[in-house]
C-alpha cells in the first residue's frame, strides 16, 4: 500500500469518527490536578485546571456475561465500564476528572498509547466512575 492510500485511509476513518461522535454528542469539560513535588520524595494535587470543554461520545459497555454490581460489606457498587472516543486532537491525560449527568468520572487509561497522535484515527479513553463529593 503506499503512502498516499495510507492517508486516504486515514482521513476517510476521522471523517467516519467525525460522523460518528456528532450522531450522540457530549460536551466533556475535564479537570487536571497538576502534581506538585511535597518536598518528601512524592507529590500531591495541585489546584486544578479545567481544559477547554471538547466533544466526544460517551460509550457504556453493558457487560452481559457479570454482574452490573458488586456486592461488598458496604453495599452495592456499580460496575460497569465506560469509553469516551475522540478525534487525535483531543487534549486529555490520565487522571482527569469530570462531571457529567449528576456522576463524577476519571479518566484510567487512554488509547492509542503513542505520542505521535497526527498518525492515529482515534482516541478512546477508559473511563470509570468516581464516588466524590461536588
């Protein structure tokens, strides 16, 4: 295949994304913590940052084979899994928090793992859910 199919390709795929996170849009505007050096050989959460709001498309994975909920000594909690997919341009890093529908969520894990985004057709961002007071 050559180089320029390869960028057709690519270009064709962030147009499909495009189409695809304007059929069920959110507007995400995540929080960072910045970490600040204590002194001690560790860190602590600086005063937070709010990003630039951005739109992605919120994906719940409905887990047919568990449970939805786990059972503990201190009540049930919810365990389901949740993905944001965004175009390569996104601006998010692990650790980001944000608020949406009444429900804190931090981001866990972000996909592709690669610092040369200009070369990826998407961004997907693990996500889960925060019990955290407002």
């Amino acid at each position: 295949m050559s180089a320029s199919s390869n960028a057709l390709e690519l270009k064709l795929r962030r147009r499909v994304l495009d189409a695809y996170i304007a059929a069920d849009p959110v507007t995400v505007s995540l929080v960072r913590y910045p970490r600040v050096d204590d002194g001690a050989g560790a860190w602590r959460k600086g005063t937070p940052v709010n990003v630039a709001p951005q739109i992605m498309r919120l994906i719940p994975y409905k887990r047919r084979l568990t449970n939805l909920t786990d059972h503990t000594a201190d009540g049930d909690i919810p365990n389901v899994q949740y993905s944001l997919v965004a175009t390569p341009g996104v601006d998010v890093k692990r650790w980001d928090e944000w608020f949406y529908n009444g429900t804190w969520f931090k981001v866990m894990g972000i996909e592709p793992k690669t610092q040369i985004r200009a070369l990826a057709d998407r961004v997907t961002i693990l996500i889960e859910i925060r019990d955290k007071e407002i």
